[in-house]
C-alpha cells in the first residue's frame, strides 16, 4: 500500500491479499505446526516463532506509525517485557510516575531485582525530565547508551501530556534509548517514530482491537536490528498471540478512524459538558479533566502535538465513597478496568492498590464509547445526583 494514500485508507486497505481471485480478507491459521521434508528448507516450522496470518496485522500496524517492522504479541504487557528486557544490567530507566500501572510494577519489580535503577519523572514537566536524562547520561558508571526514556502521552490515568519532540530529539542526541507507549494517543492522533522514538509501543486490546474482546499488544521500530531482539525475545519467552485474537484484532483495527472520532466527539462534548458542572453545590463533583479542555495544564501542547484530544476523560469526586456510589448508580456507562472500546466504561482507578497515591481516591477514569453523548451525559449526571443524595 503506498505510504501516500491517508492512514483512513491503509487502515482499510493494507494487509489484503493480493493475489486474482483471492478472499478479500486474508486467511487466519489455526495451527501450531508445519510439515515438512528432512530434504527441502522450509521458512515455517513452529508457531511460537509466528505465523504468516500474523503478518496483514504486524504490517498494517508499522504502516499506521511510519515504522519499517512491527511485531505481535500476546499482550501490551508482553510487549513492554520484551523491550525491558533489551536494556543492559546495570543501566537506567526513567518512566513517567503516572504510567500505566501495570508497566509501572513491572519496571519497579526489575528495578528490585537490581536490574536497573528506577526513575519516576512528571513526564509533562520537560525542564524536570530533561534535568533527569542529561544526569543519567552523564553518570560516569553509565555509557550513554544504558539509558533509555519510556514516554506514555497522554498518560494513564493523569492524562499529563508530555513534549514528545523534545524530550525524543534531546535523549536522541545524548544517546539515550526511547521507548513510546502511544496506547491513548493511537496512530491515528500522533507518531512518534517520526519524532525519533526507538520503538512504539501498543496494547492493542485497547483501541486498536476496540471491542473488548482481545488481549494482544505491538511493538513498532525503524530498527531492524532492535526488532529482530524484539522476535527473539517473543519467541523464546512464548509470548506470540493466538490466531483467533489476530482474526478480531484486524477485523477490529479496520473500523478505528470511524471508532476514535466518534468516541472522540463524545468526550469532547462530555468533558465540556461536566466541565460545566463544576462548582455546583448539589453534585459531588469536583475536578473534569480532558487534554482538550483550554483549562488543562498542557491545552496548548496538546493542541499543538496531536491530532484529537482522545476518548478518555477523568472526573474527580469529592471522595474514595461517593466516586463508588456514582459507580453503582450508572447504567449505560459500564464499571469495568480497561479502556479503548465501542462501550463506555468507568473506573474508580484508587480500587488497584499499585495505583500511585498522587492519583485522587476519588478520581473515576471514564473511557468513552460511541453510544448516544446525552445519554452518556444524562446517565453520569443521574448517578452523580443519586450518590450526593445517600
Ligand atoms: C492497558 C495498557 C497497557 C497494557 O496492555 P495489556 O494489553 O493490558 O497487556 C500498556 N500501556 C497502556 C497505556 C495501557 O493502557
């Protein structure tokens, strides 16, 4: 697929077979092996090692960020592993302190088996981040080259939004490793390959799968030497993903543009609308937070840096008690972890214990679906009285 047709066109048209007369969608393998003759030289032998139906979604992927390679695995998780486990012994890794918690544990649960040292960073403050890589860097003990900067813009659940051309271009040039979880932002709303980052990363159970109904992750690069690294490693801790979640993962990702602006505009006019809300006496409510809002920290960056404000929205209550009434009370908004899907679901994020005590008790995480906005709006807005009144 030519690189110059829009990204709402690969998405659909990439990854097809291309042959006369062939499927329009190309073939899934339920397999876990391959024949063979001892005589002749064959490229499949085994599926840990990955199949060709992986390849429409790893290609269709490395289109959408501008990276040359992609790869599949069984989780945004298992993505994430594959990379922490390419930094040297010894090295330095600095994360943003409101990271997706379960990324945030497991660099932590590495750093205490003395891996490598952990440093917790706000990533929207890029003096503060800056100060950090360039410290890093100059760490006498340290080549420049044992220290890498994982960005994740927007973050979850802070929504902070970092300078990911700064903060890429300057570790780039002090010889620093970049990883970008883009997992809120989507290919579709920023890239950071074109800004330099090593590799990109994706829980595609998220938005690009978008129905809830897979667990699958990506990793994207320009490096085909880090990418090579990356199918090692995947290969031999066996974290491929099954066929059938390749099958609805790609059926997925083909209706994303249409997912993610619909989704989009709903959280737009939500956010406004409960922005509205605020200071009013009879609800619980007391902070709205959206990248869109011109009274978030970033608006302008966030403007300026990507191409929509997302789907996700966070609203604060006036307590750990009153954020869970709102969660019994609603009923088109689902209470449920994860985020990225057609169905709009809500979360007391303070619920996990690993979530970082910065993140107010009271703080709901709400991802929004594609679902009728007044409704969406009527339902929190009911559920939100009906806690204030008990
Ligand atoms: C969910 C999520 C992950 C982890 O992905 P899984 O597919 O659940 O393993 C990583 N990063 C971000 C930003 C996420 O939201």
């Amino acid at each position: 697929m030519p690189m110059t047709h829009h990204r709402r066109t690969r998405i659909v048209a990439a990854g097809r077979p291309h042959e006369p007369n062939s499927p329009v969608n190309p073939a899934v393998d339920f397999t876990s092996t391959f024949t063979y003759r001892p005589s002749v030289e064959y490229p499949q032998v085994y599926a840990r090692e990955g199949i060709p139906s992986f390849e429409p979604l790893e290609e269709l992927l490395a289109e959408l960020e501008d990276g040359a390679h992609g790869l599949l695995f069984s989780s945004g998780q298992s993505a994430i592993s594959a990379m922490l486990s390419q930094l040297p012994l010894g090295g330095h890794l600095i994360i943003p302190q409101h990271a997706y918690m379960g990324f945030a544990s497991m660099a932590q649960h590495m750093a205490d088996k003395g891996l490598f040292t952990l440093h917790r960073v706000n990533i929207a403050d890029t003096e503060q981040v800056l100060a950090t890589v360039r410290k890093v860097a100059a760490d006498a003990h340290a080549a420049t080259t044992k220290a890498t900067l994982w960005i994740e813009s927007p973050t979850n659940p802070m929504l902070e939004v970092a300078d990911v051309p700064v903060l890429l271009a300057e570790a780039k040039a002090l010889g620093v490793t970049t990883a970008v979880d883009n997992t809120f932002a989507t290919p579709l709303r920023q890239n950071p390959l074109h800004h330099g980052a090593d590799v990109v990363i994706h829980s595609v159970t998220k938005f690009l799968s978008g129905h809830s109904d897979v667990i699958m992750g990506a990793a994207v690069t320009n490096d085909a030497e880090l990418n090579a690294e990356l199918r090692a490693h995947r290969n031999l801790h066996g974290t491929i993903p099954g066929p059938m979640e390749v099958f609805l993962a790609l059926r997925g990702v083909r209706t994303l543009a249409v997912r993610l602006d619909a989704a989009e505009r709903n959280a737009g006019y939500l956010a406004s609308r409960l922005s509205e809300l605020l200071g009013e006496d009879s609800l619980p409510l007391v902070a709205v937070s959206y990248p869109g809002l011109p009274d978030h920290p970033q608006f302008d960056r966030a403007t300026q840096l990507l191409r929509g404000f997302g789907a996700i929205i966070t609203v604060e209550m006036t307590s750990k008690q009153t954020a869970d009434a709102v969660l019994e009370n609603m009923e088109v908004w689902t209470p449920a972890t994860s985020l990225g899907g057609v169905e709009s679901l809500a979360e007391r994020r303070r619920r996990h214990p690993g979530e970082p005590e910065t993140v107010p008790e009271g703080l709901i995480r709400l991802s929004v679906g594609i679902e009728d906005p007044e409704d969406l709006y009527t339902d929190l807005l009911h559920a939100m009285r009906s806690a204030a009144e008990n």
